[in-house]
C-alpha cells in the first residue's frame, strides 16, 4: 500500500521541520484554483480550433452551400435564357399575331408586373448568399407570370381566329413568290436609297429579286380592283381589295393573268415577275396596306415561313440598304 505523501515546513523557533496539516478550505481554494484555470484555457482552445479546423459537419454544410450556390447561378442563367426566348415570343405576339386580328395589344406593365414593391422575399434576406437567392426567386416569378400572360393571350387569339374565319382567309398571310424563285429579298420595308436618283425614300413594300416569269401568287382571297399599267412607275401592275380594310399591290409584271373584278384565292398564281415601270432588275414590289396605310410585309408570312425563316428573313432585310425601285 502506497504511504500517504506528509509535505513539511521549517520553523526558525524551534529550528525544526514540522508535518503540514492540509486544511480543507485550503484544499478547496487549490481545487477551485485550478478548476478556473482548466475552463479558462479550454476555452481559449475551444475558440482557437472553431476558427480554424472545421468540424465534419461544418465542413459538410460548408460543401452544400457551395453547391447551392452553383445550382443557383445556374439557373438564374437559365432563367434569363428562357426570359430572351419569351421575349421574342411575346414581340410577335404584339406586332404580328394581335396587329393582324386587330387586337388590343397587352400592356408592358400587365406582362412583367410589379415584383418591386412586396414583402414576399424578406424571409429570404435571412438566408446565406440571398442577394442570388433573391434574385433568381424573383426572376422565376416574372417568368411564370411572362408565361400565364402569353398563355392567356394564345386563348384569346385561337378564340378570335375562330371567330373571324373568313377573314382569314383573306388577310394576306403567305410570300408572293415561291422561295424556290427568289434569287434574294433584294430590300425591305422603311428608308432605302433610290436606286436611280440615288436619294434617300421611304420604301413602302418589298422587293423580291427572281427570274423574268416566275409565279406571282395573291397572298390572300379578295378582288382584283386594278389590273394593267400603272405610269406612275409601278409598270404593270395589280391591286387586290381582301376586305376588312386590306389590300395588297405587286408590281413591275412582265405578264397579267387576271382582270379587274375577277375573285381571286390565296396562292392562285395572278402574274409573272418583271421589270416593267421604274425599276432597275427583274423583281416583285409587292405591298401590304391596312386602311391605305403601307404596313410591313415581313409580318404578314405567319402561314409560309417557319420561326427560323423567318429570323433569317429579318436578318436579310437589316442589312439591305438599296431599293429596285
């Protein structure tokens, strides 16, 4: 049995060592002591490590908040991709779709609304990274919203073409000369260069550049009101009333196959391209005019060209500074 440990103090008056009685208060101050010091320092190493070592768990939250992160940055760019599409979706649904049926176009503010002003994101000021949580929450709702609006409004335009069948059937909708024809889109609608005076005119249609003889088809059904030549520069010429306030002019013929009064049918063949009247090359002017005002051709082929086409279209037009005519 190991003898208990006897600690002893010299004393200067009897010259002498006497034992040391351990009293219990001064034990309790040792303990208490050195209980202070034990929390003090592993404390101290307690804030040292969570500072700098990663518990396995923090380190597992740490890798999913990075990961979410990422997700999000992607989809806040898929979002934004999605938001270009719509928006070309939504341009063609104001200056082609509605303006043809004439109806009211969807205001601006109706489409996107107000996600600005409301409180339905502050829960997520709270969370990490919520500036891009925020962002890409917000960005999702303008586009569900984009799309109920477009949505809605594909209703109400099959609800209106049903109606209007037969006018339809009238308005012009298709290319006057076949593709196969076309040689180019020699310049399209707005300010062009005159090819002979060399100024700058406003050019109300546009020009398809194709051989003498190719087949000029009426783009819509409806009556022809003027068939023959036209001294104001249109050479040969014809003019077709659609009813509903359209018409349509195709001009420069080498070759009229109708006379006036005659009905015509969307893609009955009426002429043959020339280069009759004021114009510089074998081609087509053809116009569309909506209660005597010109209009865009480019928006009236919905029933020909395909969305690629059609872009492809656009793009020619843009870069076509000099008219034929």
């Amino acid at each position: 049995m190991a003898k208990k440990s006897i600690k002893y103090r010299f004393n200067e008056d009897t010259l002498s060592f006497e034992p040391i009685e351990s009293r219990a208060k001064d034990k309790l101050k040792t303990f208490t002591l050195h209980s202070i010091l034990g929390l003090v320092f592993g404390f101290i190493a307690f804030i040292i490590y969570s500072n700098f070592f990663d518990s396995p768990e923090a380190k597992r939250l740490k890798n999913q908040n990075m990961e979410l992160e990422a997700q999000y940055e992607i989809l806040l760019r898929q979002t934004q991709e999605i938001g270009s599409m719509l928006t070309d979706l939504e341009q063609r649904d104001e200056n082609m779709y509605r303006a043809i049926l004439q109806a009211e176009p969807i205001p601006s503010e109706l489409r996107r609304g107000n996600f600005e002003r409301t409180n339905r994101y502050a829960s997520l000021a709270q969370m990490n990274h919520n500036a891009l949580v925020m962002m890409t929450t917000r960005e999702v709702d303008r586009l569900s919203r984009r799309v109920y609006i477009q949505s809605k409004s594909y209703d109400e335009l099959v609800e209106l073409m049903r109606q209007n069948e037969e006018k339809l059937l009238c308005i012009p909708s298709i290319q006057p000369v076949l593709n196969e024809d076309l040689k180019r889109e020699a310049s399209g609608y707005g300010w062009r260069i005159d090819p002979i005076y060399g100024t700058r005119k406003f050019h109300k249609g546009m020009d398809f550049s194709a051989p003498v003889g190719s087949d000029v088809y009426a783009t819509g059904n409806g009556v022809v009101v003027y068939a023959g030549y036209e001294r104001g520069g249109y050479g040969n010429f014809i003019r077709i009333n659609h009813g509903f306030n359209y018409e349509t002019y195709y001009a420069h013929l080498s070759k009229i196959l109708v006379k006036r009064g005659q009905k015509v049918v969307r893609g009955e063949v009426i002429a043959k391209v020339g280069n009759t009247g004021k114009s510089v090359g074998p081609h087509l002017h053809y116009e569309v005019r909506l209660r005597g005002q010109p209009q865009n051709p480019v928006h009236y082929y919905f029933m020909d060209l395909s969305p690629e086409e059609y872009d492809d279209m656009l793009q020619i037009l843009a870069n076509t500074g000099k008219a034929m005519d």
